[in-house]
C-alpha cells in the first residue's frame, strides 16, 4: 500500500488529476468526537469526506472505484486499515495519509490542535 505524508498531499493530488482524474477524495475516517476536536480544511484539489471506519463496508457505494481516495485518521493506524480495505474491495487509487491528522498539524497546518 502506498503512503503519502500530509505535506506530500498536493503533489499526490496533481499526480493523480494529470489524466482528468475526478477530483480526490480526502477520505476522514476518524470518529465524529475527533473531528470536533480537529479537523482538516476542504482545500483546493481534493473534496473532504467525513466516514467512520466502522461505517465504511456499509458506506462502500459512496465511494467511486476510479477516484483518487487519499485515506485519513489520527495518526496513520485506521486509515491505513481502511486503505488496505478498500484495496481488497478492488479500490485501485488509494493512499494511506502516514501520520494523520496529528502531523497534519505539524507539516500543513499549525492551527489545527493535536490530540
């Protein structure tokens, strides 16, 4: 499986949109309490979607198979259980975000509180 850092983010994303690609999907699998806590911004080249990791088998359909999906969490664990995943399920353009939201905050965004 591949890994990206949170700073590798936006060369991920120009990678993958070089085709015309659908735009990325920054997929947050982190619980909702969590994402009060500490979020990351929608940002340019990517659309955020917010999916517990116990809700995605049952969320599947949401997800198209031919779309970039970079996969987020707190600090990397889940995200890369929800990668691998989604590979199984034949999901080929998927990436762990290796440190999660924790070095989110350190590499891209200090306002963003750790945890």
């Amino acid at each position: 499986m591949q890994a990206i850092t949170p700073a590798q983010l936006d060369d991920w994303i120009r990678q993958e949109t070089t085709d015309g690609a659908a735009t990325p999907v920054l997929l947050d699998v982190r619980e909702p309490w969590e994402l009060q806590t500490a979020s990351a911004p929608s940002g340019p080249g990517y659309e955020l979607l917010a999916m517990p990791m116990r809700s995605v088998p049952a969320r599947l359909a949401e997800l198209e198979r031919d779309r970039p999906i970079a996969v987020l969490c707190h600090h990397g664990g889940r995200s890369a259980q929800v990668a691998r995943f989604l590979q199984d399920q034949g999901y080929t353009r998927v990436v762990n975000v290796h440190g999660g939201i924790d070095r989110w905050s350190q590499e891209r965004d200090p306002s963003i509180p750790r945890y």
